[in-house]
C-alpha cells in the first residue's frame, strides 16, 4: 500500500523517520510546489541508496572538474552524451567514460546523493508518494543512513539560522554593492574569491554552488561573509521578477556563458527556459549556439529553423543558418540563407562582408561545377 501526502501536513523529515524505522524498500516521490521540481529517493531497507533530481545541470561534473578529475573536455562530452540521452543519469554517464577511477567516483557520488537528499529535505510544499518495489543492485549507488542524513540536515539549518547575514533560502541571489571598489586592494581567502567571481546579480546561491561543485551551505556562508565585508548585497528571485522577467534574465545568462564558453551551464539555462517557455525564439536561437559551438552542426540547424518558424524575422538566425550551411557544405543554401538576411536587414552593418559571402560561394560553386563537368563528361 503506498504512503502518500502533503509537504504541509507531514514533513519530508518524519517521512523519513518513518522508511528508516520500519525498513522500508522502495523510492520516495516528492514533487516540489510552485516549481513543479521532482525528486526521487531510492530506500533499500530503511537506507538511502541513491537520490536525483530533474536537473539538467551536470552537476556531479562540476564537482569532479573543480576538483581537478576531468577535464573542460571531458564535461563538454559528458554534456553531449546527456543531450543525446537525456533519460540516462550524470552518474550512469560519468561512470560510462571511466574518466574518474571507481573508488573516487564513489566518494563523489555519495557527496552528490547526500547533496539531493539535504535540499529534498528542505521542501515545505508540494506532495509525496512511497511506493514499494524492489531495488537493482545498479540503482544501490552508495548507502547512506537515515540518522546521518537527519543529523547533518539539522546542523546545517542551525547553521544557515546563524549566519550574520541572514539567506533566506538558496533562491537568494547576491549582487555587487555600490561600495565593492572603494576598499581598495580585497583580501579574501581563496575560496571567498572562487564565489565573489561568481556574483553577477543573476545566478542565486543554488546556481553558483552547482556550478562549482560546493555545497549550498558553504556557499550561502562566504556570501554571508561577503555581505558582511560589504562586498555583495543580497536579493531574491521576487526582486528580479519586478524588474525583468525571469526567463529573459536567464536568457542573458545563458548568452553570458556562450561568450565565455561555459557551453554545459548554458545549455542547461536554456534548457530550463525551453521547458517554461517552448515557443521563445531567442531560447531557440541560444540553443542553436550552443549546438553550433558543439560542432553539431545538424542539430544547429534544426534549431535556427525552429527559431525562424517561430520568428520569420529573426534576421541573426536567417545569417547564422547560412554559416551553418556552409560547414556542412550546402553552398547554394548558404547563398540563398544569406540573400535573404539582406532582405530583412537592408541597412545591415555587415552587409559588404555579407556580399562578399555570396559572390565567393557562387564563384565557389561554379568553379566546383566545372571541376565535376571535367570529371564526368
């Protein structure tokens, strides 16, 4: 018979108590409202053995990258993996590549398990499901005691209540104060500086600790110093919503890291725009980026046509798909891609080279006609 129920009659903690107590085999649903996040926890008689959430975010590969495991190329093929299989878990992909040797894979995802069953913990709203079945040994990815995970959970919200400048929750999102520049020359420890270069008024403390592999906690505790010092101010999700909306803002982000190429981060921005908000354009045409700065240039070009389906008129999509055409040697399109950009944008800042472009591809293809006429008579 299943356990179900609400976040706001039962908490996620006596749930858990509970599956403990009574040695209980089977996973744990819980979906997060007004997110619409879900979780999962996985029990094998009365222990946590694995845990995940619906992110696309690689987490566990910012972990091993931050802590000198992989390389930027191997999370850049760990992205490729996931994007061609999103139903595969980071762990199940990680383990596939054998980058990491089995023993420190364990250790990190044990972190990782301990790091979803801690912010599942959190939850004060939304519904949870317990149903029994049994457990594959590929699905025991580490154990974990119930008590553990009760006792660091507690000791961490004691922590998060002392900190001299109050977070809220993981959603709060640290800004650089006016007075960040006047104090001249900053010393911070190592790992202060590793979170201040991550401020940039967008990304919350949940986003800036995934993205370098570090607990919430840790995190939210160096933000509270920072603010402390006079360094950060701190705002929440709600403070952005009232100034832009939160997908555009994301949006930038996304763009942001495409520049600096931070292709997997962005990805999953996007990503998470993309599942809101389906028909954006200017989503489509960041994805189209983001596959083109992969090298896959299929992918690329199904996502400029989907932008210019949505948005006839999305002139830096239409010059795009042309360069795109070209790499996969589809001269004539190419051409007729880029003609087309100059109808839309006739007063275009580019439109010499953009000529230039055109003449040099038909030229192109004529010399490349005559070649195959010699060759085949």
């Amino acid at each position: 018979m299943p356990i179900e129920g609400s976040l706001r009659e039962f908490a996620l903690t006596d749930i858990f108590q509970l599956l403990h107590l009574s040695r209980k085999t089977g996973e744990l649903k819980i979906l997060r409202e007004p997110s619409g996040t879900r979780g999962l926890v996985i029990f094998n008689r009365g222990a946590v053995v694995g845990a995940s959430l619906d992110e696309a975010s690689p987490r566990l590969g910012y972990m091993l990258l931050n802590a000198g495991k992989i390389t930027e190329a191997d999370l850049h093929r760990a992205d490729q993996l996931y994007s061609e299989d999103p139903s595969r878990s980071w762990i199940d992909i990680f383990r596939l590549m054998e980058v990491v040797e089995a023993s420190e894979m364990e250790r990190f995802v044990r972190f990782l398990v301990e790091e979803y069953a801690y912010e599942i913990l959190g939850w004060k709203d939304g519904a949870f499901s317990f149903g029994e079945r049994e457990i594959d040994d590929a699905e025991c990815v580490t154990l974990i005691p119930v008590e553990l995970i009760l006792m660091e959970g507690a000791r961490r919200a004691d922590e998060m209540s002392a900190l001299a400048t109050t977070i809220e929750s993981p959603s709060a999102v640290p800004r650089l104060s006016e007075r960040a520049g006047e104090g001249g020359v900053l010393d911070l420890a190592p790992e202060d500086w590793e979170v201040f270069g991550r401020v940039d008024g967008m990304s919350d403390v949940k986003s800036i600790a995934w993205t370098l592999g570090r607990t919430e906690v840790e995190v939210s505790k160096i933000v509270s110093r920072l603010a402390e010092l006079g360094l950060v101010e701190i705002g929440d999700e709600e403070e952005i919503a009232r100034t832009r909306p939160p997908h555009e803002v994301s949006l930038d982000r996304a763009e942001e890291l495409i520049e600096r190429d931070e292709v997997p981060e962005a990805r999953r921005q996007i990503e998470s725009v993309l599942k809101r908000h389906p028909d954006e354009p200017r989503a489509h045409l960041l994805r189209a980026r983001v596959l083109e700065q992969s090298g896959d240039w299929l992918g690329a070009t199904e996502a400029y046509e989907r932008t210019l389906g949505i948005d006839p008129l999305a002139a830096e999509a239409r010059q795009r798909l042309g360069l795109v055409r070209l790499k996969l040697g589809d001269i004539d399109g190419a051409a007729r891609e880029w003609t087309a950009y100059l109808r839309m944008v006739p007063e275009a800042g580019d439109r010499r080279r953009v000529e230039r472009a055109i003449s040099a591809a038909r030229e192109l293809q004529a010399v490349l006609s005559e070649i195959d006429g010699r060759e085949n008579p």
